[in-house]
C-alpha cells in the first residue's frame, strides 16, 4: 500500500517537473520576438535562442514576428474630385519594429493601420480628377505611406509602402474613356498627318528654290561660256580672215597673180549663177550678163585699190548682145 502511494507522488512529482520545464523554458524562434510580463507587468522582451522564465511568477504574454508583412486592403468606393465613383483595392507592406509598443500601445495594429489606409486612401482620391488617378498612383502610393507611417510609429509598426493594385470606374465612365481616349488618338493622327503633308511641301518648295537656283546658275555659266566661246570664234575667224586676206595681197603682188585673181572671180561668177538658177523659178538676170570681160575687170579694179589707189576710170560701155569689143574675141555669153 506505501509502494502504491510512493509510486503515484513520485509521478505526481515528475508531472508538475515536466510542467514546470514547460513553462519556464522558451525557444524563441529566428525573427521573431517575445514579450514576457512578470506577474502581469511588462518585464523584457525575448530575441530568438533559448530562455528560462521563472515559474508561476514570468510568462509570454504576446509572440510577434519580426518579418514583413503584406496585408491586403479590401475594395472600397472612393469619390474623385469630379465627382465619380471608383473601386479602389490595395496592398500594405509593414513590419514590426518594436514589440513592446506593438503589444501595448494598440489592440489589433493590423486592423487599425488596413482602417486608416482606407480612410487616406479615400481622402487622397477625393482631392484629383478621375483622369488624374490613373496618372498618379505613385503619388497617391506616397501620400498614403507618409500618413500611415506618422499614425503607426507610436505602435512600434514601420509602412513600408503602399501599392495600389486596381482603380474599377463605372462601365459607363470606361465607355466614355474609351471614347475619348479613340477621339483623341485620331486627333493626333490628323495632326500628325498634317503636320507630315505640311513638312512635305516645305522640303518640295525648298527643292523646288534650289532647283531654280541651280538651274539658273547653270544657265549663267552656260551663257558665259557660250559667249566666251564665241568671242573666241569671232576672233579666230577674223584672225583667220585677215591671214588670209594678207596671203590673198602677198598673192596679188607675185607674178601671174592678177591674172589668177581675174580667173578665180570669173569662175565664182558663174558658179553663184549658175547656183541661183537652180534654186528658184523666178530669176533676176543683170543688165550686164554678157559682159564677163567688165565684172572680171571691175574686181581688178578693187583689188588694186589698196595697193596703188589709180585714178577711178569710167566702166567700158556696154556692147550689144554677140558683139566684141576691139581688142578681144567674140563674145561667148
């Protein structure tokens, strides 16, 4: 009967030892923290390794992790400045800085700080446009951080920031967007193809100028040389000429060079005749056709003239048709 009761305040012993093993030791695990309160009064906070807490005097009265948090921020009607309703959903990033601020100086951080996101949130919407919204998110993110930021640090809770993930407007209001926005892409593609027809015809106007200019300059050029050209050809015939006129008078003075003279102008007489009367049917014949003997002797005359300048003598008078002057053959024209 002793050996029973022995037996059963022995296991009674090692129960309450194992209870008490239990309660007094603690693992804290790795970023994480916890507070312990000695006899219902904050004592210390625990970091991550192993502790003992004294029995029935210490225990942990609140576990926090130390980690980020991401907390999601339910959908919410927010009015713009213009008066439109939109769904406005989110994403809080925090952390827990200080455990012993976070377990006594507010109930639930968590579901204070998601309140007032709503609330700043709400506040920051109201003060743009609808337009605006979708343009400033990273504003609105930012003003949303500062406010919650300044209300948790009294918590020991660190807002990291704030991510706006949908802004829902009414269907009727997407419609009207879309309208606008398609009116507005085809105003700038007018524009644009203005503005490309208009850079068109400044860039033909210039080639056209420049072209005009070129070819005016070219015209210059091509006017000058034509004429340099010519005024050189002038001058070559004249040069040309009075050469020849020289080699015709250094001709005249040699013996034998008048009757030559004489001989040449009588075969060009007949020649220029001869060619007139190929070419028209109408032919006006000289007074004088038949006296060969006077247009040779005229030309003698004026082919003398620069050498010796003789006294001018009256033409030999004109002999009837098949008759010859004294002194000659008969007449053969």
């Amino acid at each position: 009967m002793l050996e029973n009761v022995s037996l059963l305040v022995a296991l009674a012993v090692s129960a309450l030892v194992i209870y008490i093993i239990a309660k007094t030791a603690v693992v804290v695990p790795q970023q994480n923290a916890y507070v312990v309160e000695s006899l219902g009064k904050y004592s210390r906070t625990l970091r991550a390794g192993f502790h003992i807490l004294i029995p029935f005097i210490e225990r942990t009265a609140y576990r926090h992790s130390l980690k980020e948090k991401a907390i999601d921020i339910p959908e919410q009607i927010c009015i713009t400045r213009d008066n439109v309703q939109v769904g406005v959903d989110g994403v809080l990033y925090l952390q827990v800085l200080d455990p012993q601020r976070a377990s006594y100086g507010i109930t639930d951080y968590v579901f204070a700080i998601s309140q007032l996101a709503q609330t700043t949130l709400r506040s920051e919407v109201g003060k743009i446009d609808l337009d605006r919204t979708f343009e400033e998110r990273a504003m609105i993110n930012s003003a949303v951080v500062m406010e919650l930021d300044k209300a948790s640090e009294p918590w020991g809770v660190k807002v990291l920031r704030y991510e706006i993930k949908n802004i829902n407007p009414p269907e009727d209001v997407v419609n009207a967007m879309e309208k606008q926005m398609r009116a507005e892409r085809e105003k700038r593609a007018v524009v644009l193809t203005s503005e490309g027809q208009r850079d068109a015809r400044i860039n033909e106007a210039e080639g056209d100028k420049q072209r005009v200019i070129k070819e005016s300059e070219a015209f210059k050029e091509q006017q000058i040389n034509e004429a340099e050209g010519q005024a050189a050809a002038i001058l070559a015939v004249a040069n040309a000429t009075a050469q020849g006129l020289r080699e015709v008078a250094g001709a005249l003075r040699e013996e034998g060079g008048e009757a030559a003279m004489q001989l040449r102008v009588a075969e060009d007489y007949i020649e220029k005749f001869g060619e007139l009367a190929r070419t028209g049917n109408t032919m006006i014949v000289p007074a004088n056709l038949t006296d060969l003997a006077s247009m040779v002797a005229l030309a003698t005359t004026v082919a003398r003239k620069p050498e010796a300048e003789p006294e001018a003598t009256p033409p030999p008078p004109e002999t009837p048709r098949g008759r010859a002057r004294p002194g000659e053959g008969p007449n053969l024209f």
